[in-house]
C-alpha cells in the first residue's frame, strides 16, 4: 500500500481522516437560537486512498457529505463518503485508479475513458438543496442524489436521462421567489470543448429549459449570476489545452495576457441574444457575491484577483507569484445593457476575501450585507496549513454594502474558519445567524467547533458554540436546509 505523499494536499489541517461517523447530541456551549432549526451541510473532500500520482492536488479528494442537524436545541453530526463511480470502483481495487486532476489520460488504463471525464467526478464541490431533493457537486460531472436523511448516495443525477451536458456547475443560482434553478455545465459536450449548456429547472425540480452556447475559449467557469432580468457568465483566462491533457499535462492553465469576457442574455431568453462584454486581461475569480439590476444598468460583484487564486493553475501557465502578494478585492463589474458596445465599468466596493455569503432572499436582487472568509493582514503568527491554497482563512468579514462598514471576527493565532452558512431570523430587522466549522491547533492534532454567530455582529463572543469529537478536514462549500424544507424532502 503507498503512502500518501508529504505535500501540502496531503499535511496539516489537509491531512486525510477517511473517517465515516455517527455522532449523537454533540456538547453545547451557550444556546443555540430557536431560528436555527434544520440542517448544515458541508461538502469535504478526503482522499480514500493515497493518490495514482504523487503531484494530486486537493480538488481530485473524494468528496464526502457532511450534516450538523439541529433538532429542538440538539445537534448531531453525521459524515459520509459520496458513493460515486469512481469511489466505488477504487474501494473494490483498494487503490486508487483515476489520476491527475480532471486528466483522463493519466488514468489507469482498465478505467481510461477520456470520452466521459464526467464518469471520474468526485462530487466534493457543494452540497445543492433544490425542490426537496440533496445534491452533491462538482463541476467536471453532474450530481449525485444524496439521501438527506441517511446521507447514502441514491445515484448519478441526469433529470431522468433529460439533461445532455456532460457537466454541472457546483454554483447554481436559486431565485427565492420562484423557485427556479438557475445552471450551467461548461465543457458540456467534453473535455475541452467550448460547450457551455445553460439550464432552469422550476420549483418542482424538472429540467425546463437547456441550451448550448460556445465559450470565448475554453475556460474554467465556477460561478456565474442571474438578476431579476439577465443570466451572466463570466470567463476568466484559465483555459484548458486537449493536447497537453494528451502529454499528461495539467487540464487548466492560467494565461496572464488573455482577455476576460463576460456573457449576459436574459435570462429567460434565447442563447442567441448572448452579449459578450471584454473585461481585462489576467484576471480571475471564483466566486460571485451576487448582481442585480438597477434600469438598463446590471451590476455584477466578484472576489476578483489580479491573477488566478490557486498556485497550481498559475504554475500551469508559467506564472510565478506568491500567494500572499496577489491583490485583489470585491470587485462591482457594472454593464449597460440599453446601450451597445463591449465596455466594462469597475469599482473596488470591498476587501479581499472569498467564499462570500449573502441571504438566500437577496439573490439576484439589490442587497446591502455579504459575509465572507479573508486573512487577516495583521495577524500576529502563521496561518494554519490546510486548504486548496496551502493557508487557512483566519478571519470572517461581515460588510455592509451601503453604508461601507466592516465587522470583522479575528481568530486567534494557530486558528481558522471555513466558509460560513446563513440562517434567516424570525425577528424583523435582525440579519439572522452565521454557522461555520473553527478548527483549532491542539496539542497533538486538530480540534474543530461549529461556532453560531449573529450576523449582525460577528466579532462578539459566538451565541453557541458545539464541540466536534473527532478531527474535520477542510470544507469547500456548505448549504442550509430548513427544517421545513428537510421534512418536505422527496
Ligand atoms: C473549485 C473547487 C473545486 C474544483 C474547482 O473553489 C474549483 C473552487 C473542490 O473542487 O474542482
Ligand atoms: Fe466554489
């Protein structure tokens, strides 16, 4: 049996657990609002076996499905590995098969189908609720249906065979007043095609609408936007090559000198009356906080960075920076839709951070408050290892966007934050509840809490805080299921 290797994916808060359990009425300190009814789940990838190529990187990590369920003041804790093809194919050989992230062609030969990348998902991206149904994500492949109750896999989701894009991005967007979801896969018709299909399925979960579109290149896509009126697709310059796949080779790299283009057509509307707006060149970003309209104006507000976040990409494309110089910040990118032309006009309107939260009710509307990750600048010790970039966020931001306050919660050197959920309040006037996992240095590993905060003023002493007993590996994204929506699941 090899080793896993010791390298930053594999060390520290990354170091893989492979731990499936079962915990009961978890510690409580403090109380636990009465709002707080329902269930966090966390999406966390953990390597089941050490990987086919000692050069993998956290993203390839077998996704696992993670709940705190909070029921009348308790809290269980429940973990469970997404039961996907490719796991359960490698749980049978004990090894790993799949190799190098999003590489087909570095896969071993009796599991090598570079015509279905999607069949090597490893669903470690988001856990997705739409129409009483649980998802897990991953943008190289579609879902898998959770059961939200026992946490098994029910299987490979298609919209009963309905849904022709090979893929399904981890960021769908749900309009709180419809119902609707909002989606794309890119690379929809397969490995590096320009293929982007984008999709609605309504309230009751059944694929309405799917249309294909080109890209401007192929490119890594991770989020995207919609408003009352427009569906936005941004593309930044991370793009992806066939034949350096072929050569083994990593799928994305970063090109500095590319243009960024973003994308807009109503949202209900044709594929064809697509608008492509030109944004600079080199930039990046992962994640969307949210856009809205304002008249013929959208507005569109991104964790942009003057380059691609994650080293590997960037390494990829001969681009050599250190990840703690790489300026960025909460980037507005406003767009004129009454008006012809290609132009982009931009503001900073926040701090860096990323992994942003806003209220499942502003999305796609005009909203004033986003809560998200960042480091803090004066921190006084290291941050902790751990994560896709090598450094845990050690601090949570709560901005106000109107009247440009920051709240800020600054751990303590040796600890870090995970990406937070939001619970809404039944008290008018009060922004309701932010839940995430605090990991902590120990004397001979890790120890993790799931801290509640108000959201109204995250620097205060959290209102309850639950120990956790047994070691957690980083997040990547979580969801919060009512209790309402749990009991209607189907
Ligand atoms: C991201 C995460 C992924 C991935 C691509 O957060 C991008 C960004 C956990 O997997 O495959
Ligand atoms: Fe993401």
């Amino acid at each position: 049996m090899p080793k896993f290797p010791n390298t930053l994916p594999f060390i520290a808060l990354n170091r893989p657990l492979r731990i499936e359990s079962s915990i009961r009425n978890l510690d409580v300190e403090g109380t636990i609002p009465a709002d707080v009814q329902g269930a966090f789940f966390r999406a966390v990838p953990d390597p089941a076996h050490p990987p086919l190529h000692d050069d993998d990187i956290t993203l390839s990590a077998d996704g696992m499905v993670s709940r705190f369920l909070f029921e009348g003041g308790q809290v269980d804790y429940d973990i469970k590995y997404v039961r996907t093809a490719r796991y359960e194919a490698e749980r049978k050989a004990r090894r790993a098969l799949y190799g190098s992230y999003r590489n087909p062609y570095t896969d071993d030969p009796g599991v090598r189908d570079p015509s279905r990348p999607d069949l090597r998902t490893v669903s470690n991206t988001t856990p997705v609720w739409h129409a009483g149904r649980l998802f897990m994500t991953k943008e190289d492949g579609r879902p898998y249906e959770i059961d939200p109750h026992t946490l098994e896999t029910r299987g490979y989701w298609s919209y009963g065979g309905k849904l022709r894009s090979q893929t399904m991005t981890a960021h769908p967007r749900i309009d709180p007043a419809t119902g609707e979801m909002f989606f794309f896969g890119y690379e929809a018709g397969g490995l590096a095609t320009r293929d982007v299909a984008y999709c609605i399925a309504d309230r009751d979960g059944q694929l309405v609408s799917e249309q294909w579109f080109q890209a401007p290149y192929v490119a890594s896509i991770h989020d995207f936007c919609i408003t009352g009126r427009w569906a936005i697709f941004p593309v930044y310059p991370t793009t992806s090559d066939l034949e350096r796949m072929k050569q083994g080779g990593a799928h994305w790299a970063h090109q500095q000198d590319l243009e960024s283009w973003v994308g807009i057509m109503p949202r209900y509307g044709k594929v064809e009356e697509m608008r492509w707006f030109k944004g600079p060149k080199g930039v990046s970003a992962f994640h969307m906080t949210n856009a809205f309209d304002d008249g013929d104006l959208v507005h569109m507000d991104a964790c942009l960075a003057e380059t691609c976040a994650f080293p590997f990409m960037r390494e990829a494309g001969g681009i050599h920076r250190n990840q703690w110089e790489i300026q960025s910040g909460l980037t507005r990118w406003t767009f004129d839709m009454g008006k012809p032309g290609d132009g982009i006009v931009s503001s900073i309107i926040g701090p860096p951070g990323d992994l942003p939260r806003i209220r499942d009710a502003d999305q796609g509307r005009p909203y004033r408050h986003v809560w998200l990750p960042t480091m803090n600048p004066e921190a006084k010790g290291p941050p902790l290892v751990g994560n896709v970039v090598g450094a845990a966020f050690n601090c949570l931001l709560g901005l106000d966007l109107s009247t440009g306050r920051v709240d800020a919660l600054n751990l303590d050197p040796g600890m870090a934050i995970n990406e937070p959920v939001h619970v809404p309040s039944s008290k008018p006037g009060h922004n309701g509840w932010l839940l995430a996992v605090v990991d902590r240095e120990a004397a001979i590993d890790y120890q993790s809490e799931l801290w509640i905060l108000d959201a109204d003023n995250i620097s205060a002493a959290p209102v309850a805080r639950v120990k956790v007993p047994v070691p957690l590996r980083p997040q990547v994204h979580g969801w919060w299921v009512s209790a309402e929506q749990l009991a209607s699941s189907k």
